[in-house]
C-alpha cells in the first residue's frame, strides 16, 4: 500500500505493450463490491480466499502486468503462485507508503490499530516472493519504472528467461 504499485504497472504495462490489471479494481468488479465492503461484512481471511482464486484465475492467463495487494503474500497459496512468476517488490518506507496514501477511506488496513505491526511482517513474504527489488521512496513512477525495465531485462520472452527474470 503507497509503494506506486498502479502508478507504476501502468507505466511498465505500456512500456511491454501488455495488459495492466490491479488485482483490487479486479475483485470489485468480479464481486460488485468495493474492497471495504468485502472486509467490512467478510472478514480479511474471507477476502484473501477470495484474492487467491482471482490472483490463480490472472496468472493462468495471458502475459500482463499485475499489481497484487500487500496482504497476499499472508496466504501460503498466493505466496507459492508468486513465487512462480516474476514479481517486482516495489520498496517504500512505513512512513512514506502512509504519507502517499493518506486517509483513503477505500482502503480498509488504514483503519487497523496495528499497521506498522503487519507492514513489518509482511516484508520477509515480499522479499520471498520477489525476483527484483525497485526502492520507490522520493523517486519518480517513471525512474521506478525504467529500473524494473533495466532489472528485468528488458527481454519479455518467457522461454528466453530464466526464474529470476534475466535473459538466458
């Protein structure tokens, strides 16, 4: 949350010519409900059902750049389907991921008394999951977006890369 993961999917999407798909907007639109909604009447371990069936339904499609919320690297299933892929960790500091998000009312971990609690345990799944750091704090989404390009590769064949994302 607040590390630019749309801003800068969109800006990598366009650059690879592919589709760019926020797994969030996703789950709306699937269930005709907003995210908040789904917490408030669900729960969060109802919701992370949720999110890994759509994140398996994405991820068994077509190529596409996908911005995947924070939480889903908590659900052991959505951990070992991330695995799977590329994923770039977009790194932000607590305090600048909450200066950028503010008082979002849409987002439902903004009203947990314990946020920098699972902001902190949560970076050991992000950097499981991750086959490129990109550190985001004070920069610009398109300087974020020219070092995921360059840490990639820039290749975007897949029978050409290799697990962590480079050329072969």
């Amino acid at each position: 949350m607040g590390a630019g993961k749309t801003t800068v999917g969109r800006l990598l999407a366009a650059r690879l010519n592919q589709p760019f798909i926020d797994l969030d907007r996703a789950i709306e639109e699937d269930g005709h409900r907003p995210v908040k909604e789904i917490f408030a009447a669900e729960g969060e371990a109802a919701f992370r059902a949720i999110e890994h069936q759509a994140l398996a339904r994405v991820l068994a499609g077509p190529d596409l750049v996908l911005a995947v919320g924070g939480g889903a690297v908590e659900h052991p299933d959505s951990r070992r389907l991330l695995s799977a892929v590329d994923v770039v960790y977009l790194q932000v500091g607590y305090a600048e991921a909450l200066a950028r998000v503010g008082g979002d009312a849409r987002r439902p971990m903004l009203a947990r008394p314990d946020l920098a609690e699972v902001y902190r345990r949560r970076l050991a799944g992000y950097e499981s999951v991750a086959t490129l750091t990109v550190a985001t704090g004070g920069r610009a989404a398109a300087a974020v977006c020219a070092d995921v390009l360059t840490g990639l590769g820039g290749d975007r064949d897949p029978s050409r890369r290799d697990r962590a994302g480079y050329p072969h």
